[in-house]
C-alpha cells in the first residue's frame, strides 16, 4: 500500500486544498478509504485526522470499507419498486447474508441500490457488475445462486 499512496502524494504539494482529489485517487487505488492511509494523506496536508475523517464522511462518494469482487446494485426507482423491487433486495439479502450497503466476508459480493439504473421497462432490474440484470423475481434470483453454487 505503502508505495501505491507515495505514487499519489507525489502529484500534489502539501496543501489542505488538494485533500478531496487525493481522497479521490486514494479511493480509486483502494477501491475504498483505508483507515491507515487516510492517516498519511492527513499527515501529508497538515491536518489533524479527525478533520480528514470528518470531510470524507460528509461526502457520499466515499466508501469506509473495501468492495466486493462482484458489485449488485437493485434498483429501487418507482417502476423498479412497484414490480417487486423490495423482494428481490430481500432475496440477495437472504441469499448473500448481508444487508443492503454490505459487502460479504469473503469480499465476493457487495450489495447496494440505485434510484433508477435506466431500464424501466425491464422493471425490475438489477446491476451485476456491468451487466443488466432484466425482470428479476426472488425465485430467479435464487435460481442463480443455486446455478453458482452447483458450478
Ligand atoms: S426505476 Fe428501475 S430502472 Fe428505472
């Protein structure tokens, strides 16, 4: 990890201004905030570590912990939810063991929602990945995580 945040730091000078894009570039390298870097980056802009963490909680786009392997992402935008979009969260949920903004022990599976992905007419739809995932019901998706474990 060490290396991976020198290679950051050495595109900024040490200004507090710069905090936010290189929380940025350490996310993007991470896939999340490590607790331990955001110490350095501290260090580095010259501010106290409570600051740093305050910041980076406020804004949404930062995640405190790592992402799995596979990202889901139910859609819970109106068409979505009136076509059964609850139950399908509910299934991964059972299926997966965790709660939506979880990510699964192993690091295979995070699991989150959207407002609306951009397929209404395919309510309701899940991402995997990059993948559309189309007219979803709980017992499909049951049906696919009996087809992954039998792989
Ligand atoms: S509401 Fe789900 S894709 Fe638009």
């Amino acid at each position: 990890m060490e290396d991976n945040l020198d290679a950051i730091l050495s595109n900024y000078e040490r200004d507090s201004f710069d905090l936010i894009p290189i929380l940025q570039e350490v996310q993007q390298k991470f896939g999340y905030l490590p607790e331990s870097e955001m110490r350095k980056v501290a260090k580095f802009v010259g501010l106290p570590d409570s600051r740093v963490y305050a910041v980076a909680t406020f804004y949404e786009q930062f995640r405190f912990t790592p992402m799995g392997k596979n990202v889901i992402t139910v859609c819970r935008g109106t068409a979505c939810h009136v076509r059964g979009a609850k139950q399908v969260l509910e299934e991964y949920e059972e299926q997966l063991n965790i709660k939506e903004g979880e990510t699964t022990d192993d690091l295979e599976y995070t699991l989150g929602t959207a407002a609306c992905i951009g397929c209404c007419a395919l309510a309701p739809c899940v991402m995997v990945n990059d993948e559309v995932e189309a007219k979803l019901t709980p017992n499909k998706v049951a049906q696919s995580f009996k087809k992954e474990k039998a792989k």
